[in-house]
C-alpha cells in the first residue's frame, strides 16, 4: 500500500513508524525539512520538505498513485486543503484529516460539510480522543490506563501492583487454576521500564504495570483479585478549560458528576463558564493551593490536569495529592516523563499522541481489524481483529497455533460471547480476537490474520 503522510512531527512520525515497519510504501511530506529529516534517517520512508496542500509538492510525493493520504500537520486548513487537492487533482481513494478547531469540527459532525464538498473519509479530533480517553480514565481509577474492546464486552486495564496484591510473587499459570471460572489474561508486564508479553511460568512482582485483558462482568472482581478497589467518581476537580477540559466537563455534567475547572487564561475560562451549565470555573493558577483549597480538591474524588503544558499538568497532579486528593491524573506529551509519575506519586496518566496514533491506526488498517490499540511510546498493540478464512488460524485449537513470543491472545469471541483463551478453544472463521503483540511481531499478527495483503 502507497501511503503519503502529511506532517512530521510526532503522529506522523509514529503513523510513519507503523506503517513502514509493515513493509508499506511511505512517504512522509513537511514544511519542515529538518523533522523530514528525521525520519528518512530513523525509518524506511522517503521525504519530501515542502507544504503538503501544493499539488505540485504532492505530486512529487506520489499522490497520482497513492492509496491513502493522512493529513496530520498543525494546521486544520492545510489538513482540510490537504484531502481536497488530493481528491480533485489526484483522486486518491482514501483521505484521513486532523482537525484540532471545534468550529470546525461542529460543522463537519453536524453533517453540514458533505463529502461532496469537503472530500475528507476520516476526521480525527485529538481533543475529543483525549477527553474521551479521560473519561476512561475516570471511570477506571484503580487503572493507569484502560480501553474498551468487543463491543464494549471486554476491557484493556493496566494496573500497577503493590504490596496490597493479594497475588503478589504467583506465577501466572496458578492464577489461571486459582480462578478457573475469570475471564481475564496477563497480556503484557512492564517491570524497571520494560515491556514483554509474560509467559505462563512468569510471577507477579511489586512494582510492576500489569496489562489484564478481560470481560466487563469481571473487571471488579479483577481489580480486587489484584488487590484494587473501584470507587465512583463523583466531584472532580479539572485544572485546564481548553477543549479537553471543557468536553470532559460536559460530559462529567450529562453523567450528574460535579466538576470544577481552573484555567488561568481570563478568556479561556469565560468561555467555558458560559458553554457549561452546572460546572463552577474559577480563573486562576492550578498550581496555587489556596485556589486549589477554594475548588475543594481535597473534598475531590479526582483532580484532571489538562493544561497545554506537561510540565504544569505533572506539578498541579502533585500539589492535588499533596492536599489530599486520592486521585490524580495528568495529560501527558513527552513519553520520556512517564517514568516520573510513579515516584511522583501520580496515579494515571493520558499520552495524546498514543490515543490520537491508536485512532488513525483504527481506520488505515483492513477492515478485518475492528481495533487497534498503541500501548506505551508505540512498544506494542492491542489488536482486535476478525478471523477469516484464510487465516492460518481458522479450524486450529488455541494450543496448536505457533503465535511469536511477543503476542498473546487476550480473548476470543464466538457469536458476541467473550470467552477465555484455553488451549482447547478452537478458532473458527467469524471469531474475533484480541491479541496483544509487541511492536516487531505486528507484521507477523497480520500475516496469521490474513490482513496486511490488501487494506481496502
């Protein structure tokens, strides 16, 4: 598959980095000849430096015989000017846009921008991925991270373990004798910053991150197996009234949550004051603690930090647990400061590249696949995908089947029933798996899945 990515900076780069890796023809297009650069040196691409919306710069990457266009640079107007050139000049079959502007997105979701008129297939709002993300979050607080998988009848939980583990230092083949009748699978470990898919014989230690897949039914009964306790969120503080704050604060105001925003800048904060009904928006500083007291964060179920600036989410998380908040969560750029918020104290955080990567993936892989999922910095995939009929898995036990050591099966659905994964568990066309599959055995998973031969 031709693919042309417009923007280099960090989506485009991961979008470049999956896509390559999985032996496409990439060519990544930027105003920037430095970030272009950057990833014909690091990955197996080709660079064109130049502004993607000029059909003579899309031209020199391909565009006559591209399969696919993202349009992932800063700007919303050379994103949607992007897909048009591309669809009237250069008619390629398949445009994916992201747009950051709420007019603009209001516009296109209330279906007054046709594709007749502005020719874009897929809009992804990184905004509305983020704020749907936080939701997750929130509704999971015993989780660092969560996804809903199957029709929303499974669920990705990650779940950092500590001395309250009840199964703590147990090899992972004597959970599965201990609670015969749990629908839920150790899919990945992240133990002292690193990754991998666990074996049977691998223990539980303190300190680790835990990936468990598993069915809605069982997920409190999970958590507290792993020792955690769900709670319902009912006063949140939010910290940032930008467009995550305020979608996640309309949607807290539609489930009867109470929230509170604090944004510094004046205008900002009028503005949400006014779009919001029931939430009270203070203007201030989120990092002053007489302002943080004056929004009862300590009184708070949860406090959300979602400012523009990593480094003001990650203190504003701190000085709300140092007040006494139990719950905290901070929005997160820079995956190099990941591995801060545990000594830090904060309980979960929301990479916006990750959720707005893991929703471009969604849509440029085979129909097959229902759902990908990008879990860490790109390290590996959640991948829900539907067997075919000629997929070597088809008419094979679970047992039987020769998966590569960084892929495990998390689950298996017959006829909208999630099932456990034994090993007496026959795969059939029409089943839907979800495997875990770390970043160099993606390849291979589409191999098994019959899915990486024709995308459209």
């Amino acid at each position: 598959m031709k693919v042309i990515i417009c923007g280099a900076g960090q989506v485009g780069w991961q979008i470049a980095r999956h896509l390559s890796g999985e032996r496409n023809d990439v060519t990544v297009v930027d105003s920037n000849a430095d970030l272009v650069r950057r990833a014909t040196e690091t990955l197996d691409v080709q660079g064109i430096a130049g502004f993607a919306s000029y059909p003579d710069v899309l031209e020199r990457a391909g565009a006559r015989d591209a399969d696919m266009i993202i349009a992932a640079t800063h700007s919303d107007e050379v994103n949607m000017v992007t897909c048009q050139v591309a669809h009237s000049v250069f008619a390629v079959n398949r445009k994916i846009a992201r747009l950051r502007s709420q007019s603009y997105l209001n516009a296109i979701y209330s279906d007054l921008y046709r594709r007749d008129h502005l020719p874009i297939d897929v809009v992804i709002s990184p905004e509305r991925e983020v704020a749907a993300a936080a939701m997750r979050r929130l509704s999971a607080p015993a989780a660092f991270d969560t996804e809903v998988f199957m029709d929303g009848k499974a669920q990705l939980l990650g779940i950092t373990i500590d001395e309250n583990c009840p199964v703590v230092n147990t090899a992972l083949r004597q959970l599965t004798d201990l609670f015969s009748t749990l629908r839920s699978i150790v899919v990945g470990i992240r133990r002292e910053g690193t990754l991998f898919a666990p074996e049977p014989g691998d223990q539980i230690f303190v300190g680790d991150n835990c990936y468990i897949f598993c069915h809605t039914d069982d997920v409190a009964r999970t958590l507290e197996i792993f020792g955690k306790t769900q709670k319902k969120q009912d006063r949140v503080v939010i910290v940032g009234g930008g467009n995550v704050g305020l979608t996640v604060a309309g949607a807290l105001e539609k489930s009867r949550t109470r929230a509170k925003i604090i944004e510094l800048n004046r205008a900002i904060a009028e503005r949400a004051a006014e779009a919001l009904e029931r939430t009270i928006v203070l203007n201030g500083d989120g990092l002053d603690s007489a302002l943080l007291n004056e929004a009862g964060v300590s009184r708070a179920d949860a406090m959300l930090a979602v400012t523009d600036d990593d480094k003001t989410n990650m203190l504003a998380a701190v000085r709300a647990k140092a007040e006494g908040c139990p719950f905290a969560i901070a929005l997160i750029n820079d995956p190099t400061l990941v591995p801060l918020m545990a000594p830090l104290g904060i309980d979960a955080y929301i990479n916006p590249r990750a959720t707005t990567v893991s929703s471009i993936l969604r849509h440029i892989r085979h129909g097959r696949v229902r759902q990908v999922y990008s879990i860490g910095d790109a390290e590996a995939e959640m991948i829900e995908a539907e067997v075919m009929s000629t997929s070597p898995l088809a008419g094979q036990t679970m047992r039987d089947i020769d998966f590569p050591e960084g892929v495990l099966i998390g689950a298996v659905m017959k006829n909208g029933e999630v099932m456990r994964p034994l090993g007496t568990l026959k795969i059939e066309a029409g089943d839907v798996i979800a495997l875990f599959a770390m970043a160099d055995d993606v390849s291979e998973v589409e191999r098994l899945l019959q899915v990486s031969i024709d995308f459209f």
